[in-house]
C-alpha cells in the first residue's frame, strides 16, 4: 500500500531524520527502517485539512485581480473571506 501525498508530507514535517519513504515505508539517510506514528500523521493531516480545502475554493490569482481592479479591495476581502469563513482555522 503506498501512502497519500498528504500523508508523505505529514510524515516528512513530523520526522526529520526520514528522508526516504517506499511503499508505506520509512527510512533515514543510513537506509534504516524509520517507524513513525500513523495517528500523529492523521492528526497532523486533519489539523492542516482546512489550507487544502481554502485553496481549492479560493478564486485563481487572475480572477481575484479582477476583482481587486473592477470592484475594489473591499469586494476582493469579503469574497476571500466566504472562503475562510467556509474553512475555519482551528484552534
């Protein structure tokens, strides 16, 4: 089973001597078998949920200059802000 991308990230983020994962498998700069904890990384996919889902719904950086250009800056923050609003940060 190979692992998602966000779980590779997570991984990365939360070990710092894995350099190398294979399959569902990590390993550190010597080649060694890394184990690492599978609910830390959910933990840490989940609490970094929210940019994801933002950046999918966010409008593209033209359609925002747009925006910015042909109705103003408040327009811009408040269509920026229903997207934010949608995914909160958590706390």
């Amino acid at each position: 089973m190979n692992l998602t991308n966000q779980q590779s990230e997570a991984i990365f983020k939360l070990n710092p001597t894995i350099v190398t994962i294979r399959g569902n498998e990590a390993f550190d700069a010597e080649g060694n078998a890394v184990t690492y904890d599978k609910a830390a990384v959910q933990a840490y996919i989940d609490a970094h949920a929210y940019m994801e889902n933002r950046a999918k719904e966010y409008p593209s950086i033209p359609d925002q200059l747009d925006t910015l250009y042909h109705s103003g800056l408040d327009a811009w923050k408040a269509e920026i802000k229903t997207v934010k609003d949608k995914y909160p940060k958590p706390k």
